[in-house]
C-alpha cells in the first residue's frame, strides 16, 4: 500500500490547486516502454522512464488502463478493476510506480472506466446467468422491439452504423453496449452499480493515485426510457450524443467522495460530446467535474481563424462557470497532430514537398500554442519527440477503432529494437513510427534545437511564469493567418504570437495593443529558437510561433531556460521564478 504524497504541496501559491498549474502527460502503458522483452510496454517499464519524464519537466502522469481485461478494447475492457494485468505487472508494481513518481515530484492519474466492464466481468457473468441473478440489473436489458429486432436505434462506437445491442439467446432479451459487444454498459440507475464504483474509486485513492481520468463519463446516465436517436444524428455513435440531466448528480457524488480525500485530487472527464458549450454544463457549478477534456480543439483545422473560434468558445462556455479548461491535441484514440495536420495540409492542395518541409514546423508552432494557452495541458506521450502515426500494414492491424497509429510504441534509441527488449526473433506488439532511427529519446536529447527540447524549454517556462500558468488571456487582433493573445497575471505580460501561413507576416502593431509600449517585447521563446533573447523584430517567420515577453521599463531579468540570469522581481514585467 502506497502512503506516499507528493513532494510538492497539494496546493500552489495563491490557493490555485496543483492541476491547474500542471502539464499532464498521458503514457499508454503498452507502447510506453517494456522491462520484460515481451514486445508490449509494462509497469517496470514505465517507472524506469519516469526520471526521465521528470527531466522534460512533467508534473502528472495519466496512465491508461493496465487493469485485468482480454484486451478486446486494448485494456478498456476491464474485467477486474482492482488489479493488474499481468501484461503490465502487479499491484507491488504500481505501489512502487507511485511511490517514485511521487519522489520525483509527478503525481499520478488513472484511468476509470465506468461505464462499461469486459464481458469477461465476473459482474456480467452473473447478469447472463439468468433474469433473476443477483447481478441482471447491473447490465442494461431490454425486451427486443416488436420486430423482434434492437430495442432502439442507438449504434455503437467503432463500426460503422452496427447497433449498439447484442441479443443474448439465453434469455431472449438484448444488453446495451455503446463501444464493443465485448464492453457491456453498467447500469448506473441501480444504487449498488454506483457503490460498487465508488468502491473502485476508493480502492485507488487509498492506494496514493492524484486524480482519475473518467472515461466517458458523461455516458453513465442514460435517459430511462431509452428513446431513439432522432432522424437528424442517427447512426452517430449514441456514446457521442448521450447527454441527460441524471449523469450531473452522479458526478456530484463522485466529486463528494473525490475531495473528502487530502491533496486535491483530481477528476478528469472524458466528455465526448462535440461542443464547448455542453461539455462545460460537466463542470457544474464546481461541484462536478475539477477538468474535462474538450474535443472541438482537438479536432480544429490547423488554421488561425479555427482556432480563433476554439478561443472565443471555450471562454466564452467555460469563462462564467470559473470551470478551468483543459488543451489536448493528441490521445491514443485519434491520429496524432503531426499527421492531422499534415494530412489537412494535403486536402488543402498543398504539394509534398511544401509539406515535408512544413509538417515539423507545424508541429513545433502547435507545442507552442497547447503551453501556453489558459487551462492545463495534456501531452500525448511521444508528441514531445514530434512522432507521427506509425504505418501499419493490414496483417498487423489489431485494434477495432482503426487507431493502431497513434499507438505505436515510443521508440527511445536508434538502435534497431529502438531500446525496446525484445526477445529473439520477436518484434514489439505494433510497429514503430517513421524516422525513428533519427527521431527518439535519445537524439533529441542530446540536440538542444529538437521538438524535445523545446516542450522542456516551454514547460520551463511556463514554471516559471505564474501568467502563463494562470494568468488571464486575451485574444488579440492579428493579421490574417496569425493567432495571437496575451497572459497577464499581475506584473507579468506575456504574448504569444503563432503564424499559421507559409509565409512571413509582419506584426509591429502589436506592441502598442499589449502594452509592450516602455520597451519592445523580447522574444522568450520562438518554435525554431529564432531570435530567443532579443527584442521582437516585428516579423512572424512561416508557420513560427513565439512567447514574448513584455519589455521591461526596469531591468527585468530574462527567464528563460538556461539563461543563467536572475528572475525579474515583482514590479518588473519579466515572470518570477516561483518552484
Ligand atoms: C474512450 C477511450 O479513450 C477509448 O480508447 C475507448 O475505446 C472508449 N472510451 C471505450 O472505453
């Protein structure tokens, strides 16, 4: 049993909770990295990286499932939420993950799937056992339609327009399942469904972990009379439309037993619903969810007016609800940003070449945006190295969502096994990204112009930088093709300006708009070190992104990562080195 805290307070400066402040970084235990040679990442694997985790400057780890599950759905099949797969190790193996994350100042987030179990649950077991088992009322059961078909139109995730109900012979009567057959849904309208959870939650808290990231959370009400999807959403997948009134107490008994726990500990929720407005309603008035996830940025076009709008919504949704956003451009279930952005660039007819030369650069401007927006950051693991999606030929193919891509497993050297372990004649569960001869751990470790160092500089800096952590933001008025806006937080003043064109655009207005009007502002930190350290020259260079930092009228310090120099001082415009 882990008793460990971490070595940072529970809270920061100002009574700003950790999670705010912090920069997540999601690891998908099979691909992270493996200690046993099998070819799939693991727990040992996992702890023995977590230094280096600690070096980029992460602060919290989410770790997707490593529970007991036949792996239909690649571990969100869960068929024994309170223990370790074998694949991934034991329970002593996460205690000690814990205890030396929390040594190393990273708090630790795991993944709860509540909406579903494995069918191989013993849970499930019990519920097709019978009408009149203990456990039928776990699972949803529903008499079939007059013609003898689904009870209703809702379809499942993953395959396109398949129902999301399985028939069980046995008893004559359908179960519900939005993801696979193989995930059943829990049925949360049953009072000993909701303690059994809560029981997993508290299994895990007393346990050590910082936080939960809720799969699908918003998914564990369901309107009781089960209606169809109407004619207008039909064949979305309903777990991308369920959105009722009874999940909101639900969560509020969650957050109940969430935070009589000391630390603040935190709730991430998965809320799959495409719009910032409905998924803020997730935050409730604080007494919901402490963060969501918020797809519409996710899936933005890599275009300064798409993500103007991203700005405006989110604020605007979040901004009279005090709810904290969150940023991600990456998870294992969607392509990487890399690719997706590349993949829009080639839709917009640009020319391959043209997209050779741009894809990192893009990639380097999007780390830029994500750290420095207002709310908490999450990074895929592998994005830090600008990864994109592995090629996996058909015969390797595994998962049933088409997302073996983005899964590919971190290649940490250039040898040939890319320092995975794997045994003779074997080879690790997918195939590594392309470049990764060139592109790993390691190269760009020892190259201070990489994508990997420049999340380092930027995590640095956003340490070090209360406004930048949580400061307010303004969107400011910019050229075409650029998106710009200011962090402030009481003397700091910051600006970050992205360039989404291929071309150099020119911004010497600006300055006068945030302020930067007793001396030019000073370029922190430029996606390709361009002009670090000196005064802006007014010029955006293609697809470059930039942190300036407000000039100072007083002699404020720079801060930036590896200068040397002192931290400017209150009073100053420069940020404070605050841990
Ligand atoms: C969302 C998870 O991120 C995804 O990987 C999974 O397939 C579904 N929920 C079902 O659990």
């Amino acid at each position: 049993m882990v008793s460990s805290q971490p070595s940072r307070s529970g809270s920061q400066p100002g009574s700003q909770p950790w999670w705010r402040g912090a920069t997540v970084y999601q690891i998908y235990p099979r691909s992270f990295a493996d200690s046993g040679g099998d070819g799939i990442g693991d727990l040992p694997g996992i702890r023995a990286r977590l230094a280096d985790l600690a070096w980029i400057g992460i602060d919290a780890v989410w770790l997707s499932p490593f529970y007991p599950s036949p792996m239909v759905d690649f571990g969100y099949d869960v068929s024994d939420y309170c223990d370790v797969d074998p694949l991934f190790g034991t329970l002593d193996d996460f205690d000690g993950l814990v205890a030396d994350a929390h040594a190393l100042g990273i708090r630790v987030i795991i993944d709860w799937v509540p909406n579903h179990t494995s069918d191989a649950h013993p849970w499930f077991a019990d519920a097709c056992s019978g009408p009149d088992s203990a456990r039928r009322n776990w699972y949803v059961w529903r008499d079939p339609a007059p013609d003898g078909g689904p009870p209703n139109n809702w379809t499942a995730a993953f395959e396109a327009g398949a129902p999301a109900w399985t028939f069980d012979a046995g008893s004559g009567q359908w179960y519900l399942h939005l993801f696979e057959a193989a995930q059943p849904d829990l049925n949360w309208d049953e009072p000993d469904v909701e303690k059994a959870m809560h029981d997993v939650l508290r299994f895990w808290f007393d346990r050590g972990v910082d936080g939960i990231r809720a799969d699908v959370i918003h998914c564990i009400g369901k309107d009781p009379a089960l209606p169809d999807d109407p004619p207008e959403v039909a064949g979305i997948p309903h777990s991308a439309l369920n959105d009722v009134a009874v999940t909101h107490g639900r969560l509020r008994h969650i957050r109940d037993l969430v935070d009589a726990y000391p630390g603040d500990r935190v709730v991430v929720g998965e809320v799959y619903l495409l719009s910032s407005a409905a998924v803020a309603t997730y935050y409730g008035n604080g007494d919901e969810l402490h963060l969501s996830f918020n797809f519409p940025p996710l899936y933005a076009r890599w275009e300064a007016s798409a993500w103007r709008r991203c700005l405006e919504d989110t604020t605007s949704a979040f901004d009279p609800r005090h709810a904290w956003p969150t940023w991600v451009l990456s998870n294992h279930d969607n392509p990487r940003h890399r690719s997706r952005y590349d993949l829009g660039a080639a839709w917009s007819g640009e020319d391959e070449a043209t997209r050779g030369r741009r894809s990192e650069a893009r990639a380097r401007a999007a780390a830029v945006l994500l750290m420095t927006l207002r709310g908490t950051p999450f990074v895929f693991q592998g994005e830090e190295l600008g990864l994109i999606d592995a090629v996996v030929p058909p015969e390797r193919r595994v998962d049933p969502g088409g997302r073996d891509g983005c899964r590919a497993p971190i290649p940490w050297d250039g040898s040939t096994s890319h320092g995975w372990p794997v045994d003779d004649g074997g080879s690790t569960w997918l195939p590594f990204p392309p470049e990764s001869a060139s592109r790993n751990y390691s190269a760009q470790r020892g190259d201070p112009g990489s994508v990997l160092h420049l999340y380092r500089r930027l995590l640095q800096l956003r340490k070090a930088a209360p406004a930048l952590r949580w400061g307010s933001q303004e969107l400011l008025v910019a050229p075409e093709g650029v998106l710009a806006y200011g962090r402030a937080d009481g003397d700091g003043r910051w600006t970050v300006l992205v360039n989404f064109t291929d071309g150099v655009v020119g911004v010497d207005d600006l300055g006068a708009e945030v302020g930067h009007d007793a001396a030019p502002p000073v370029v922190e930190v430029a996606s390709d070190r361009t002009g670090e350290g000196s005064p802006f020259s007014g010029r955006l260079l293609p697809d470059q992104a930039v942190v300036l930092r407000a000039g100072s009228s007083g002699g404020a310090g720079s801060t930036r990562p590896g200068s040397g120099r002192a931290a400017s001082s209150a009073g100053s415009s420069g940020a404070l080195l605050s841990n």
